[in-house]
C-alpha cells in the first residue's frame, strides 16, 4: 500500500507576490552556504544592483540546480533553445 505524500499549503506575502526583475546572478560560497545575488543591470552602463539574496545550505542548493535544469530543459522544448550570450565585453565584476 503506497502512502499519499502530505500536502504543503504555502502562503506568499503581498510584498514578495510581485516579485523582482534580474539580468543576472552572481554566486559566492563558503562551506555551509551558498548565497545567489539577483541583480539587474542597468543596459549601456557598467553598473548592477542587487535586487534580491538568497542564501542557501548546499543540500537546497543542489535541488535548485536540478529544479533549474528540469526547467529549462521543458522550456526549451516548448520554445526552442534559449541562446546563451556572454557577459558583454568590458564588463568585470567588482562588489562595492
């Protein structure tokens, strides 16, 4: 006999139901956490804001990578493959 796996009822507040727009994420680790910055780009200028961090153990961190790649693979068999470009010339990372 197969068990039911329990419900999750999940709850969002207003302030994080609209979401926030990035261009870009950047990753930094240390041995119990992996952080991501969503940040947005501003287009022509060589200047980004973090929009947003998240701040992960390792474990969720790697259900990500596989929730991401499960994603993107049903993307783009929706839609086509999505065209990766590199970051555009000039560009060097540095946190202010």
């Amino acid at each position: 006999m197969s068990e039911t796996p329990p419900s999750l009822s999940i709850d969002i507040a207003p302030a994080v139901s609209g979401g926030v727009y990035a261009n870009m994420v950047i990753s930094s680790l240390s041995f119990d956490e992996v952080t991501l910055d969503f940040l947005y780009l501003l287009p022509h200028l060589q200047k980004a804001t973090v929009q947003s961090r998240v701040i992960l153990n390792p474990r969720q961190a790697k259900r990500l990578a596989t929730l991401l790649a499960s994603t993107i693979n049903d993307y783009e068999s929706q839609f086509g493959m999505i065209q990766d470009e590199p970051l555009a010339p000039g560009i060097q990372l540095s946190p202010n």
